[in-house]
C-alpha cells in the first residue's frame, strides 16, 4: 500500500482547492515557489559570518580587571 498513491495526492489537491479557492491558489503556489527559491540560494551561498573574523587578530584589545582599592 503505498502512502501517496495518486489517488491520495487527488484527494489532497481537492481538499486544498476547496479550502483556498481557486483564487487564492495562485498565490499560494507562487510565494511557495518563491520561499523554496530563496531557501535554496541561501543554502548555497557562503555565509560571511561564518568565512571573514570580525576583528583582525593584531586588533584585539583586552581589558585588564579593575584592582581592588586596598581597605586600611
């Protein structure tokens, strides 16, 4: 017995068209297609968070901790 039979698939597209519409359905195909494309072009473009540092390593700077004042 398979899961998505075409019979199935049928069934699923009717239930969508009855609670969309046909109007709707339009734009809901489309800004689906268009998160899929943004998804992909975010997965395959480098992350620049991740490939350049945020400081160069000569600019580091540390703070040294405040001395504690001496209590007579």
């Amino acid at each position: 017995m398979d899961l998505f039979a075409p019979t199935h698939l049928l069934i699923i597209l009717l239930i969508i068209l009855v609670i969309f519409g046909p109007s709707k359905l339009g734009d809901v195909g489309g800004a689906m297609g268009k998160a899929i494309r943004d998804f992909k072009r975010a997965m395959n473009e480098p992350d620049s968070a991740t490939t350049t540092p945020l400081t160069k390593p000569d600019e580091v700077k540390t703070t040294e901790a405040p001395k504690p004042d001496k209590i007579s």
